[in-house]
C-alpha cells in the first residue's frame, strides 16, 4: 500500500469538497430557512466514506469545515456545519455499514441529510436558546429529500469512477 | 434504488407532512399575537401584534444591526448588514409559531400568541 498516493488522493477529495461547499454557498435556495444548503460536498463525504472508510471520511469531513472557517470566516455557521458534518457522517457510516443490504447509496444520504437538518436545527436552537426553532425541521426534511437523493445518485457515479481511478494507478 | 430506499422516502415525506401541521395546529389556538425580538437568548423587547401597529425597531449587535418593520399584523426584517441576508428573504410572518431567524446576528423575530378564555372576556 503506497500511502503517499493515498494522502494525495484524500488531499485531492478534500480540494473538491471545499470547491463545492463554496460553490454551494454562491447559490441562493428558494427557501430561507437558516442552515439550508444543498450539501453538494456530501458527495465527495460518502464517496470517501464508500472508497476509503469511515476514519479517512472523518478527516477529510473535518478538514472541509475547518477550511470553510477559514474560507468564508464565519465562525458562527461553523459550530452549525461542524456538528451537521459530523453527525451525519456517523449516520451515513452506520446506515451504510450494518444496513447497506437494505439501503443503497440514495438512502444513506437521505438519512445522512436528515441527522445534519436534525444537528444543526438543534445546535442553533441551543445556541440562540430558544425551542421554537425546531419549526423550521419538517421544511428541512422535505428539502432534505431532493438533495440527499441527488447526493447519493451522484455518489453513485462518483464511487463507480473513483474505485476505476484507483484500480488502475494500482495504489493498493 | 431499493424498495427500503422509496419506503425511507414515503417515511420521511409522512413525519415532514405530520410535522408541518403540528406547528400549523399550534399556531391556530392563539387569538392575541405579540412579537418578541430576541438577541442572544435574551428578550430585546416585545410588541402587541394587531393591525394598528405601526413600528420600526433598529437591533443593533456587536456583528451589525437588523431593521425590523412591524406594521398590519405583519413583521418583516427590512434591512440587514448579515452576510447571508436569510432574515431578509424570509419575508414576512404572521402567525404565532413563525419566526425569522438572522443567525450571523444571534437575532431571532417570533411571533407568540396566548390563549383567551372567551368565557372570561364575556364575564
């Protein structure tokens, strides 16, 4: 195993999620609900969590947000993305660690998308201290479901490309 | 696409449906509306909401300053200096149980209500 090819890749994966978190954030959503987002880099999260394992997706997840702090520098919206990120990633590890026979790729990232709304209307309601926050969930939800299904239709794809990358360049 | 993915998918559907009209039923039992405006945990100040009310109240926090417009039973943010601006395309609100929410800011609009006894009005 050459891991030098393998901290390029993840380096790499970690470029494409910050590119698409930024990108992200230059789209305006038809709803405003506060925490929205399309969660385009969940692609990149659940690809890496499909390809490389749960601790690699871990880092990778944990140095996009980082990065976005530094980015965007609004540590507000960090704490809120910090705790999405990683809640959903252990759900989406879950789900598709014990379940994955009854799930596919879709339906991990709807339930990944569902723990980071559930994280993140929770985190905001405990930081602004109030419950009625949580009104904004069932929203959350339904929105939820286009992106988290256009997630893990997307991973597909992506899972699909990446393993042929890497079976060619013989990395393992 | 597995058959669990598409009962997942009606699931969730159920639970966001269901918890839509949670927050709609519990809007409907108040016939006295006040907003509240909350900075940082702490009420800012709070106003009867009714169709006579006309009101601008400027919040200002260490990270900017929210303009709050309350006129004809509705509240909207007008004008914000937040980077994402969410408060302001929220539009207005109008009944108990919505709220505007300026996260960058910690400023939260609610609409509350409370519950009057019609028995003790007529009495």
């Amino acid at each position: 195993m050459n891991r030098t090819r393998e901290f390029i890749f993840l380096a790499l994966l970690t470029a494409f999620a910050v590119l698409l978190s930024v990108f992200e954030n230059l789209i305006p959503l038809p709803i405003a609900a506060p925490g929205a987002k399309l969660g385009l880099a969940n692609m990149i999260i659940l690809s890496t969590l499909v390809v490389f394992g749960f601790k690699k997706s871990f880092t990778v997840n944990i140095v996009r947000t980082f990065l976005i702090l530094i980015i965007i520098g609004n540590p507000i919206s960090f704490i809120y993305s910090f705790f999405g990120a990683i809640s959903s990633l252990i759900v989406m590890y879950i789900v598709y660690k014990y379940f994955s026979k009854y799930f596919s790729l879709i339906g991990v990232s709807i339930l990944g998308a569902v723990a980071h709304n559930t994280a993140q209307v929770a985190t905001a309601s405990f930081i602004l201290e109030n419950i009625n926050i949580f009104s904004y969930l069932p929203i959350m939800y339904l929105i939820s479901l286009f992106t988290g299904f256009f997630v893990g239709f997307s991973s597909n794809f992506i899972v699909k490309h990446l393993n042929k990358i890497l079976n060619k360049v013989d990395w393992r | 696409m597995t058959k669990y993915d598409k009962i997942l998918i009606v699931i969730v559907v159920v639970i966001s449906l269901f918890g839509m009209y949670l927050v709609k039923e519990k809007a409907l039992n108040y016939n006295k509306k006040y907003v509240e405006i909350i900075v940082d945990g702490n009420e800012h100040s709070k106003y009867v909401l009714d169709d006579k009310i006309d009101k601008e109240i400027k919040v200002e926090v260490d990270e900017g300053y929210n303009i709050i417009h309350i006129h004809d039973g509705q509240v909207i943010v007008e004008e914000s200096n937040c980077d994402n601006q969410l408060c302001v395309r929220k539009g207005v609100i109008e009944e108990p149980g919505e709220l505007i929410v300026c996260l960058p800011h910690k400023v939260v609009v609610q609409i509350t209500g409370t519950q009057e006894d019609l028995d003790s009005i007529s009495y």
